[in-house]
C-alpha cells in the first residue's frame, strides 16, 4: 500500500510539475522568440498595419494552440468528454475544471508575447503610425494629403534617407510608443488583478465542488497513466508467452524428426535448438510464420 | 511484480523521452545549421531563383530523411510490412499508425528549417527580386529600361555593394518589402502547422478512439516481441556457446588422455573445483596445443553428435525443410521467468 501511495503521488506531482514547466519553457520560448525575431517594418502605407497587426496577434494563436497541443491533459480532456456513457457516469463539472484549467496554462505564452510586443513598441509603431493626426506634429503641414501618408509610413524606419535627419518623425514614434507601453502595462496590471480576486475569493464560492472537481479530474489523469503502463506490462507478458511457446514448438517439431531425443541435462536454457541447422530453421520460420497472437493454450494449463 | 512495473514504466517512458529528445536535438541542429550557413545570393537573374528555392527546399527534404534514418523503428515498420503473413494477420492500421508517428516526428526538424529561413529573409529575397512591383514601390520617372536590363538590376538587390539601380528603386524599399513578405508568410506557416496539428490530434478522441488505442497496443508489442526475441536468441547463442566450448575442451581432454598414457584420466576426488574446471589441460604445451585447434578446427555447430563430429557445415542445410507445421493443438510446457 505504501509503494502504491508513493507512486501515485509521484504521478500526481510530477504530472502538474511537468505541466507547469512546460508553461513556463514556453513563455520563456515566447521571449526569447521576440527577441531573435528581426522585426522590420515595410514603411508602406497599407502593408504597415497589416504588418504590426499580424505580428501582434499570430504568434499568439500560433503559441496557444502549441500550448493545447504540449498539454497531456488535453487530450485525457477530450477523450473524457467524448467516450460513451457505459457504466460510469460523466460529471460535467469535472470537464469544465478540466477546461478551464488547460485554457488558463494555455494562454500564458500569447498573453506573455503581447504584452512583450506592447512594451517594446515597435509593433504599434509600425501599424499605426500612418493613422495618426498630422495636425498634432510639426514637420506635415506643408505637404499634400497623399505625401502626408508616405511619410507617416516612414516613420518606422530610423535608417530611411528621409527620416534620418527629421524631428516630426521622433516626435511620432515617441507618441506611439507612449501609448504602446501604456497599453501593455494596463493589461498587465488588469491580469494580474484579475488573477489575485479569483485566486482570493474563490475559496468563497463552491469549494466543496471545487475539490470534488479537482480530485476527479487528477483521478482520471493517473487512471490514464496506469492504464497506458498496465498496457505495457501486458504486452511484455504476452510477447514472452508466445515467444517461448514458439520455442517449444520448434522442440515438439524437432523432436517429431529427430530420433536422438536431446538430453534432459540442458534443461530450460537450449530448449530443443542445439544445432545450427536447428537455429537456422528457427529464425526462418521466425520470418516467415509468426505465431498468432493467442496464448490461451498456455494460459489454460 | 512491483519492480517489473517500475522497470517497464522506466523503459516506457525512456523510450518516448528518448524519441522525443532526438527530435528536440534535430530541431535544435537545424536552426544552428541555417545560422552558421553562409548564404550567399548569386545575383544573377536566373540563378537567383533557383539558389534561394534550393536553399528553402532542399535541406528541409534532407532532414526529413534523416529524421527516418535515425529513428530505429523504421526498420521495424519495413519488416512487419514486409513479413509473410503465415499465421498472423497483418493489420494495416497498425502499420499506419506506426508510418504516422515517425513521419510526425521526421518533420519537426524541416519544419523549423523552413520557419527560420522565412523569417530571416534572406531566402525569399534573393528568389524574388527580379519580381519585386517596381510601378509601386520605384521610381515612376525614371526612364524605362529593356526587361533584360531590368531584371539585371533587379537581380542585383540583395547585393548591396553591387547595386546600381538606386534611382529606379531605393535598395532599402525594396529589401524591407520582400521581407515583410517572407516573415508574413513564415508566421502563416507557422500558424497553419500548429492549427493542423491541434485538429489533428484534438478530432481524433472523437472519432476513432477505440481504433487508435488498438493500433498503439500492438504496435508498441510488435516492438517489445522483437526485441524480447532478440534477447532471447542472445540468450541462447550464449548457452550454446558455453556447451560447445565445454565439449570441445572435453574432447582435446580425452584425445590427450588417449595420446599420452601417463596422464591421470579422472581428476582425483580430492582435487576439488579449480581442477575440474582445468578439464584435464595442466601444461603450457598442451593449452597451446588446444588453442591451436581452436584456430584450425572449430567445432561443428551441433551439440549432439551422433558419431565423431562430421565437421564445419556452416551453409549446409543438414535436414530437409519440414512440412508447415499445423497449428499447434498439444499443450505446451510453460516456462515461467516472473
């Protein structure tokens, strides 16, 4: 009993200590992805917001579905939610715990690479800076409406002939990146707002069916693992039988040929196979017949 | 049985870490490899295409290969492909099965070679430049130069020091276009994989669940059969191995013992187990004379004589092969090694 408690609280903790590693190797995979990343703005009127924008918001998709995907108990989630009632009933609260929790692993890396995003700036930058008032900055008054655009298009690129040596275009990149950053801590502080008053007042609300969700659901995960390693040991069993009934044969076959008998002093180690020829015959047939998958002969005896 | 529980959950799980490892290190080889490789575009209309298209294809389908060669349970899926029927059934969606997870595995490592080659842009740039809307993004008044001409100059975009078409289109514009389009189209890459490979693996619990977890059984027995087989043989050559050296010294033991009349031909009583197990060779002279037989006669392959040893016969089929063997109705002797 005591081996049986230590393994399945081994499994217990290693399957939520595995989860959040992963989460957290992910938000890490998520940074340092932005930081490798090249970004460089196309400084073209309408590419620029397509640009920032995709930027900003496909990465993340990208990285939540790697989180659903990286995540084990999504998939116990699924089967759960899916498998014919049979004789045990399915408890819908489970589920929803079950979910719920995958969900809010899952979005820890998008939510990390936009708030990355919004800090550095350079996203918004490059998706709005055509968008802005030319009123508000000196520098756009004396051009036509259309001369306007490209050049608020280039705003995003520091290196370009024109924008090296204009002051309008700081003046731009300083008001967007201001808004930027506000943006990106406002989120963060909502986040983490929102993350103390459920962790605090949650206890407040249901906790009885709270831990009664959270017990099934750790219940169905270890069932999963056992099932998946008593599989395992099953097939291990089953190869040997039937490896070793194939050997016997290959005796009875041998001794239906043989007139010398073998002797008895060998014993279990060279059952029958004792020459070359013998062994020769063996791994052909080994080839060419396998046994079939049934070992009930044996079994019954 | 418990230590035969945590000795198969450890093999379990170290041969999925293992397989999962491989592909964390081929992932990792990959994205080294395109940052140490040093690409150099041509800078030529024709050749532009075909270096940059060649750079982004090739390498991806050679470590897709890879990733099969070095999964040692190719070999495993040819052979049960492969194999006679006989007396087992082959179910081909075990075989399936077994395609589909290496083939998953296999193309992590192209994947990540592609993903990082369009996010840099180098690649895309050198392959279209010559493609690049020159109406849109150049110079309108400049005037106009034969295609020839302008695919020359055009070629030239990714060569910086070479470039020499700045009035017809600034190097930058261009560079900085056909990048946006080269990291647009990696993220699109990259969100298509990942979408496809949650639909894949979150549809399949609600359709063929059942099917899915026969195949993996038999598939994961397939592997633990061949590889208890080959223990097994491994087993047996060794029993072999020992019987037939202990006969061979026996002979020389009794071939001596015939030749020289003053040795001893039973180990006395009281010599005890040092001296049997010298099986009657005591004498610089005769160990080498032993070793030399060794050299020049091995043995036949066969422990039971019926005279004196006919010997080497190692491609020689020494009896007829038998009639198939019908299936087998006797109970069997059942060996129990739990």
């Amino acid at each position: 009993m005591d081996h049986l408690r230590m393994i399945l609280q081994y499994f217990q903790s290693n399957s939520e200590s595995v989860m959040n590693g992963i989460c957290g190797l992910l938000a890490l995979a998520s940074i340092k992805m932005y930081t490798c990343f090249d970004f460089s703005c196309p400084c073209l009127p309408w590419y620029n917001m397509a640009y920032g924008l995709g930027i900003m918001f496909v990465p993340p998709i990208a990285l939540f579905f790697c989180g659903l995907i990286l995540n084990r108990q999504s998939l116990v989630m699924l089967e759960e939610w899916r498998r014919p009632q049979g004789h045990r009933k399915k408890d819908l609260a489970v589920i929803r715990y079950m979910c719920s929790s995958i969900l809010q692993q899952a979005m820890v890396a998008p939510v990390i690479w936009i708030i990355v995003t919004l800090l550095d700036g350079k996203c918004l930058i490059c998706a709005f800076s055509d968008s802005v008032d030319p009123e508000k900055f000196v520098g756009f008054t004396n051009a036509s409406p259309v001369q306007v655009q490209q050049l608020l298009a280039k705003v995003p690129c520091k290196d370009d002939e024109l924008m090296r040596n204009n002051t309008s275009h700081k003046a731009v990149s300083r008001y967007l990146c201001c808004w930027s950053q506000a943006l990106g801590w406002s989120i963060l502080l909502i986040l983490i707002m929102a993350a103390f008053l459920t962790r605090w007042f949650r206890p407040c609300f249901n906790q009885a069916t709270l831990l009664q969700a959270r017990h099934w659901s750790n219940y169905i995960d270890i069932e999963q693992k056992i099932f998946e390693e008593t599989c395992c040991e099953h097939s291990q069993l089953f190869a040997h039988m039937c490896i070793l009934h194939f050997f016997e044969s290959m005796r009875q076959e041998i001794k239906l040929h043989n007139f010398s008998l073998p002797s008895e002093g060998e014993g279990d180690l060279l059952p029958g196979i004792t020459d070359q020829d013998q062994m020769n015959k063996l791994l052909k047939m080994w080839y060419y017949e396998k046994p079939p998958l049934d070992v009930s002969q044996v079994t019954q005896r | 049985m418990d230590k035969f529980r945590m000795i198969f959950q450890f093999l379990q799980f170290n041969q999925e870490s293992f397989m999962n490892g491989i592909c964390g290190i081929m992932a990792l080889t990959s994205a080294q490899m395109y940052s140490a490789f040093d690409f150099s575009c041509p800078c030529l209309p024709h050749y532009n295409l075909a270096y940059g298209l060649g750079i982004l294809l090739v390498p991806p389908f050679i470590l897709f290969l890879l990733g099969f060669v070095l999964n040692n349970n190719v070999s495993m899926l040819v052979e049960e492909w492969r194999r006679p029927q006989g007396q087992r059934e082959k179910d081909r969606a075990v075989l399936r099965y077994m395609f589909c997870s290496m083939a998953q595995r296999a193309m992590i490592a192209p994947a990540v070679w592609v993903l990082v080659t369009l996010l840099d842009g180098k690649c895309i740039t050198c392959a279209f430049c010559t493609s690049v809307p020159v109406e849109t993004l150049g110079n309108a008044s400049h005037p106009s130069l034969s295609q020839g001409e302008m695919k020359r100059v055009l070629a030239r975009i990714p060569c910086k020091e070479i470039y020499d078409g700045q009035e017809l289109i600034v190097n930058e514009v261009a560079i900085r276009y056909l990048r946006c389009i080269s990291q647009a189209l990696g993220w699109c890459f990259v969100l298509l994989l990942t979408t496809l490979a949650f639909l894949v693996r979150s549809l399949r619990p609600c359709f063929t669940q059942a099917a899915f977890l026969k195949s993996r059984y038999w598939s994961h027995y397939i592997d633990i059969e061949r590889k208890l087989f080959d223990e097994t043989c491994a087993e047996h050559a060794r029993s072999f191995a020992k019987v037939s050296i202990q006969q061979f010294f026996e002979g020389m033991s009794t071939d001596l013992a015939a030749v020289r009349c003053h040795l001893p031909r039973k180990v006395p009583a009281d010599a005890g187990e040092a001296t049997e197990k010298l099986l009657g060779i005591t004498d610089q002279g005769t160990m080498n004379m032993a070793l030399k037989s060794w050299h020049r006669c091995k043995p036949p392959l066969q422990l039971h004589p019926p005279a004196l040893p006919s010997g080497n016969s190692w491609a020689v089929e020494g009896q007829p092969p038998t009639h198939t063997p019908v299936p087998r109705r006797e109970t069997a002797a059942y060996y129990s090694w739990v």
